[in-house]
C-alpha cells in the first residue's frame, strides 16, 4: 500500500512535466523519448542489481507494459486533444480503477470484500465529483466520438496492463523467484517502448530527417522519466506485487486530485467549490483501503 501511496504522488507530479514536453515536442516524441530515458535508467539498475530480462514473469511484465504503458498510453494522447485534458483524465483514471478490478476478478480470481469495495465506490466517486468538467467540450459529433472512444481504449490498455504484472508477479512467485520493482518496471518498459518508437515512426516514417529533442525540452522530458516511468511506474509494480490491481487502480486515480493544487499554484486559478468535496470523500475511500485492507 506504501507503494500506492509513492505512485499517486509521483503520478500527481507528472502532468507538470509532461504538458511542457508535449508542447515542445508534440505528443507522440514526448512519449516516446520519456520511454527511451526511463529504459536506459531502469535497465542500468536491472542489469546491475536486478534480474535484467530473465524471470518467469517477463514475457508477461512485456506485454502488461505494451497493453498499459505503450497502447493505453498512446489511446491516452489521442483522446486528449478532442476531449480535453479535464474529461479524458476523469475517463481513463476512473475507467482503469473498474477495468482491473473486473479483469482481476474474471481472470485471477480476485474478490474483494464488501467494505473495500465501498471503500473503492467512495474513491472513484469522489474523484468524479472532483475532476467533472463544468461543460462538455465544443467538439463536432465525430470528434466527441473519437475521443470518447480513444479514452475508453486507453482505460481498457492501462487497466488490463496493471493486471497482466499482477499475473506476472504470481507465475514469478510460483517459480519461487522475487522480482524486485525496479527490474518489472524495467521490463515492462521495454514494451511500453517498443509500442511508442512504432507509433512514432508511423507519424515520422515519411519525414527526414527524424526530429530530435531540441535542448530546452530535456529537462521537462528527464522530469517527465523521472516521475512517471521510473519512480511512478516503480512504486506501482511495488504495490501490485502484493496488493490486488482493484485496490491499488484506484488509488492511483486520484493522483489527478493532487495536481490541481499544484495546477493552481503555478496559473494563479482556484478550484471550485466541489473539487473540495469530491476530494474529501476520495480520501475518505482511500483511508478506508488502508484500514480494511
């Protein structure tokens, strides 16, 4: 649950960083070189001090890096520039939370309690009346339809992806082999990876030469690495080791609450008066996790 708590705060720091390379580089290279700096870090620390590619469980932490970090996460930046930022978070976050709850229960096994899963009704309530958007965007019909549907994508890739390391993790333990987080990151970055270079060379295939980073974007794009893929995505293969995906999913989504504040801070703006509330009751479920865990 520790690790839950290390990936909400990292995942609240990380929109911060990553609006900034996406408005220096474009969507698809931000995402793509945030992947290739977190690999070069994280296989640093696998190969030296973790188990590098071996394991039981690698094929599995590949492809769970593939369907959540490189499709869900690609779906993600589709869905937000004809949605929003506001209403494609609100979607992908809390669809993710329902995703992996109903994967892990159909697939593992996995049954949570009835109190936790009000605990987890109150979480995924709170943030929906937190993060709900004053007003639909203004879109024409086919763009809402687009990016609806690229949202849901996004909540289907990154919820299934957090369950496939929950399987990862169970066929590395019946092996009896202890898989550190840093090593499952790194693993499940390496599909992550290979997912966003495909994408990118889709968009870039026709263009010499291939762009590169210009020089003021690398310290939003190290920042970017740092807190998302390398620290966030840590923590969160450090809980799912030992805590269903139903339960650390949600507390996950709530990261979106706590860069509103930071959001705030920097553009000089006030959230509403029901960002409050929502907020209350979101950490009201997130406590009763701890609890009746």
């Amino acid at each position: 649950m520790i690790g839950a708590l290390g990936t909400l705060l990292c995942f609240a720091v990380t929109p911060v960083f990553a609006r900034r390379a996406a408005m220096l580089l474009g969507s698809l290279q931000a995402n793509f070189w945030r992947l290739l700096v977190a690999v070069v870090l994280l296989g640093l620390w696998a190969h030296v001090w973790g188990r590098g590619v071996s394991g039981a469980g690698f094929g599995w932490f590949f492809l769970g890096g593939l369907v959540g970090f490189g499709f869900g996460g690609v779906a993600m930046f589709q869905s937000l520039p004809r949605l929003g930022s506001n209403l494609s978070t609100l979607i992908v976050q809390c669809g993710s939370a329902v995703v992996a709850l109903v994967v892990e229960w159909l697939w593992l096994g996995t049954r949570l309690p009835p109190t936790q899963l009000v605990c987890v009704a109150a979480t995924l309530g709170g943030i929906l009346v937190a993060l709900l958007p004053r007003s639909l965007p203004r879109v024409v019909e086919a763009e809402w339809t687009e990016g609806l549907a690229w949202a849901l994508l996004s909540a289907v890739g990154q919820g299934v992806g957090a369950v496939i390391s929950r399987k990862a993790f169970a066929l590395a333990a019946a092996s009896h082999q202890l898989i550190d987080p840093g090593t499952a990151a790194y693993q499940r970055g390496l599909g992550g990876l290979l997912f966003g270079a495909i994408a990118l060379l889709a968009l870039f295939g026709r263009r010499r030469p291939y762009p590169s980073p210009p020089g003021r974007a690398w310290p939003w794009v190290i920042g970017n690495a740092l807190t998302g893929p390398v620290l966030g995505v840590t923590c969160f293969q450090w809980a799912l080791r030992s805590t269903p995906a139903g339960i650390v999913q949600p507390i996950v989504a709530a990261a979106p609450l706590l860069t509103i504040p930071f959001a705030a801070k920097l553009e000089g703006s006030r959230p509403r008066p029901t960002y409050y509330l929502g907020a209350l009751l979101a950490i009201a479920g997130v406590a009763g996790l701890f609890v009746w865990r």
